[in-house]
C-alpha cells in the first residue's frame, strides 16, 4: 500500500492564477520524488468562472484524477458551493474568510486561510495572492520551503520585480500553515529514492517533444481550444533544429500549407480539435490520393458544434475514422496517458512516412491539459522513419505510384530527384497521370486500401493488463486516455478477488482485429469504456468483428473515476456472460 495517496483541489475564479498554485505545487512534488497526476476544468471564458486545478500525490505511480477530493483550498463561495460535494468525509476544507463563511460540516475539517489579508497586509502585493496559496498548500503537506522557492522562481522568473515579493509571500503563507492549521495526516512521505531524469510534462507538451523528436521540418495551425498548446511550445523550439512554425488564417490554410510542404519532401504537422478536423476533411482526402505523409493531431473537447471547448469527451472517433468522401484510408492513433503522446507521436510520424499517408492522432482534452512525471526520453535510442525515395535506377522512367510488394511507392522529391511528376487530386495511373478508366480506379483503390492494411500488423499497438483473458470474470476494452482509470479499476478489482482483463487498442484504424477478436472471444462478458454518448468505438467494434459488446458511456464532460468502473464492474461480474 502507498504511503503518500491524497488528492488537493484549488477552486477559484478564472483569471486570478488559480491554475499556476497548482502547476507550481505539482512541479514541487515531483522534485522531491512523488508521482503527481494533475487534473484542470476551466470555463471557456477567458477571465471569470469557476476554476479549478486537482493534484493526485503518490508515492506509487497513479492512472487517474482520484475519486475524491482530500484537501480542497475554495477561493470564493461560489467554488464552495461547486467542490464541497466532492469533499470526502474526514477531509479538508481550507477557505478564505473574506470570500467564504461555510456551513456546519462536522464530517470533514474547516481551516480559514486569509489569503486576501495576507496578501494585502503582509505582503503589501494582492499579485502575490497565489504564491501566498502555494506556501500554504507546501506547508501544509510537508513539502520543503526551498524545493518549493525553487519552483516559484522557475514559473514566476520572468517577472524579477515581484521575485522579492514573491518569495516572501511564499514563506508568509509556509509560515501560517504551520502555526494555524492542525495536520490531518496529508502528508508527502517520499520514496527511498529519487528517480533522476524526470520531466513534468502534460499532454500536449509531449506530443510537442515528440514532434521535434521526429524530425518535423513544417508545422502549420490555426489557434483552437485546447491544441493551442502544441503550437505554441512547437513555436518556441522547432526553430531552433531547422523547422518552420506558421499560424495560418485558418484550418484550411493550415492542412493545405501541410499538403504542399508534404510534397516538397517535408516532415509536417497540424493540430486542432474537432470543429478543424472537420474543415481538413476535403484536404486529408487529397493528402490520400496523393499518397503525401502528415500526421494531425485532434485535440478532442466536447461536442457537437463548439459544444463543450474546455472539457473533455472522445467524441471524434467518428470523424476521425469515417470523416471522408469517397475511400480516403487514413491510420488513425490514441495515445493512453502522458509519457505515451511522446510515443505515439513519433509513432505518428514513423507510420504517416512508411506508408505515405495521413495519420490522425486522437488526444483529448484531459489527457492534453494535464501534467505527468515522467522519465526523460532516451533519444538516443529513439527509432525514426524516412519515407521511401527513388534510387538511380528510377530515373529516366520513374512512377510516382508504381506498384510494389508492399503497395508504397518511392516518393521523389522535387528539386532533389531528377523525377518529376504532377501529384493530382484526379485519379491517375502508376506515372501520376491522368486516368479515369474503371480498371485504373479499381487498381489504384485497392492499392490505396492495402498498403494502410499492412499497417494493422505492426507490433506493439495493443496492450493487456489484469487477469488472463481465458481466467476473467469480465473484460474491459478502452481507447485514449479512458486506459488509466480501467487500470486502476481492475487493480481495485484484483484486491477484492474479482479477475479482471483489460484491452486497450492503440491504433484504431486499421483496427489491429486478431487481437482484439481473441480477447473478446477469450473473456466472453466485455463492456467498452468512453467517453462519449453514443458508444462510438464500440459500435465500431460491434461492426469489425461481429461480436456482442456492453458500453460504459460517461459524456458529462468530465473525466472518469476508476470508481465509476469499479461500481460498474461489480454490478455486472453479476450478469450472465454474452456469448
């Protein structure tokens, strides 16, 4: 059993640095060797609404937000009003008085914490009302002062006219906690040793890292909630190894611009969310025809239409795999957590090369937003894939498309090659001609199909966890992010004597079917957990391999608890096996 296993929530307005008391406390955390898992719900607002930013703190790696909240820090009555139900019993309620008077509780334990006052009056800096929190929070769960001034002076450098404040704000709200709030036993207790090498990363950071790491030259987007990010970290580093980041005017420009620097014999990328997925739609199609590797990343948020922008839901899966007029084949990705976006990024990038086409990788907006310690990438051992070109012995007649064991066929690259062809959106022959006729169509199609079916039989793109398949009460398939609760879950399930077996498909298109048909078939009783109303992978799976699936569906918004699953699997270890 972990040690160290508590859940903090701060709850404020938008606009008031909310946010940064819980990067800060994270990035704290995982200094001093703790595993941290960071969970933020925003209003789609810019400033005002209610914020919040969870922190789960483990001695013991962890997969999901947490059930329930231990130590809630609530800025004003409002956020009160939102969090108090998710306090646990025993728990811990820290309010500032001047925004706050909460009722009579006696299951959990109430704290003023006046960070107005503090701010205002020993501070003399109300700016320096979040550093105030952030003193607070270290002290009161044992971290130390200077690891956490440590933190303060990385996130909050750039301002070194407040710095001095800053800091004495810092050991102003350390120095209250200690002598006015009891200890409850939330304490950090850190493992015997310390993992050098770490990085706090979230999401679309990593899909960031892994994107420079493969070697991407073109990157092109349009600002969109909640991919942003990967722009704006690509902006501030791909320059720096040659590359090239450009804000177009809008989504279209953005796929575009990717297509032609495709061509032009470039690595590219773009990022968006599902509103923009849906404006590439006509461009990845022509991405396919073309046979021009590019990998775009889909930012999942809720839906449909602007729908939910700052919250979470696999709602996509749809668009991403069926998105497309006539047969325009596409792989298609899901990355399960954090130190996996950097993976399946370049994965991303090693699939779209080898078999020169679109790659649509799937995150979401929890997974993106969220922030992991993970280990530090070893490059050195990284595996990256060059498309196919032609060699010699293709010049003088070469064929953009010819037809080859494997249906790939080496790309040449204008200006570098002595072998120019015209790439078309038309259907054309082997010499990227022209070519209406029925029979070219038939071949060119099937040619299309298959070389994205070898795709499929690629290695590593499904994984298992828990019981054996034959030995399970129940098995559980899940894509995305949705992975690290299912884990926890099973976990949970494990301990209570109850053979659990998980399946979790990475890539969904073309569907890795022997796999996951096994398992099915091994476990008889599977359920498929997502995030979305109407069971999108489900029904795609139940439409594959023909075989009966139930469905777990959450679409609040919100991401799931491993309790959630937990109750679930109870309930139905109950039921008859599906056969």
């Amino acid at each position: 059993m972990p040690r160290t296993d508590f859940v903090v929530r701060i709850a404020g307005e938008n606009g008031q640095n909310v946010l940064s008391v819980g990067d800060v406390s994270a990035q704290a955390f995982a200094r001093v060797g703790m595993e941290v898992y960071t969970y933020k719900n925003l209003p789609a607002e810019i400033k005002g609404g209610a914020s919040m930013v969870q922190v789960r703190v483990s001695d013991e790696p962890v997969r999901s937000p947490g059930d329930a909240v231990d130590i809630l820090m609530a800025w004003n009555r409002e956020n009160y009003d939102i969090h108090l139900k998710d306090l646990r019993p025993g728990g811990v309620l820290l309010y500032d008085p001047d925004e706050c008077a909460p009722d009579d509780a006696p299951s959990i334990h109430q704290y003023p914490i006046p960070l107005n006052e503090i701010a205002k009056q020993k501070v003399q800096e109300f700016r320096s009302k979040n550093v105030v929190a952030i003193g607070i929070l270290a002290s009161y769960t044992g971290l130390p002062l200077e690891a956490v001034a440590e933190m303060v002076r990385r996130r909050f450098g750039r301002r070194a006219e407040l710095m001095e404040k800053n800091l004495f704000a810092l050991r102003t709200g350390y120095e209250y906690a200690a002598e006015s709030i009891p200890q409850n036993g939330y304490r950090a207790i850190p493992p015997d040793r310390i993992l050098e090498g770490r990085l706090i990363l979230t999401g679309n950071q990593a899909v960031a890292l892994g994107t420079v790491a493969s070697g991407c030259q073109y990157y092109a987007g349009y600002p969109i909630t909640p991919a942003t990010d990967i722009m704006e970290e690509l902006a501030k580093h791909l320059p720096k190894f040659g590359g090239v980041v450009v804000q177009t005017e809008d989504e279209i420009a953005a796929i575009t611009s990717c297509v032609g620097a495709s061509f032009a014999g470039r690595k590219v990328m773009t990022a968006t969310s599902g509103p923009g997925l849906s404006l590439m739609v006509e461009a990845i199609g022509l991405a396919s025809m073309q046979e021009l590797p590019m990998v775009i990343v889909n930012v999942q948020r809720g839906g449909p239409s602007t729908g939910l922008p700052t919250k979470p839901e696999q709602g996509d899966l749809d668009l991403a795999l069926f998105g497309r007029h006539g047969d325009a084949p596409r792989i298609v990705l899901a990355p399960h957590h954090v130190e996996d976006c950097f993976t399946t990024t370049v994965q991303a990038f090693n699939l779209a090369e080898k078999y020169q086409t679109p790659v649509i990788l799937l995150s979401d907006q929890h997974l993106a937003q969220r922030a992991e310690a993970i280990m530090r990438p070893d490059m050195a051992r990284l595996e990256v894939i060059d498309r196919s070109m032609p060699g010699p012995d293709d010049y003088g007649h070469y064929e953009r498309y010819r037809f080859t064991d494997d249906n790939v066929s080496p790309m040449a690259v204008p200006g570098l090659h002595p072998t120019p062809y015209v790439a078309t959106g038309l259907e054309h022959d082997a010499h990227a001609h022209i070519d209406y006729s029925p029979d070219m169509h038939v071949l060119m199609s099937r040619k299309r199909d298959a070389k994205i079916g070898g795709a499929a039989e690629e290695p590593g793109f499904v994984s298992f966890y828990g019981a054996r398949p034959e030995e399970a009460e129940m098995g559980l398939i899940a894509w995305g992010s949705t992975k690290g609760p299912v884990c926890e879950a099973i976990d949970r399930m494990a301990v209570k004597g109850v053979r659990v077996a998980g399946c979790f498909p990475k890539m969904l298109a073309p569907l890795p079917a022997e796999p996951v048909r096994e398992f099915m078939q091994a476990v008889g009783k599977v359920a498929v957990v997502e995030l979305n109303y109407s069971g999108q992978f489900a029904r795609y799976l139940q439409g594959e391999l023909c075989l009966p699936v139930m469905r777990l569906n959450k679409y609040m918004g919100l991401p799931f608890r491993a309790g959630e699953i937990e109750e679930y699997i109870e309930e139905y270890t109950r039921v008859p096996a599906l056969r």
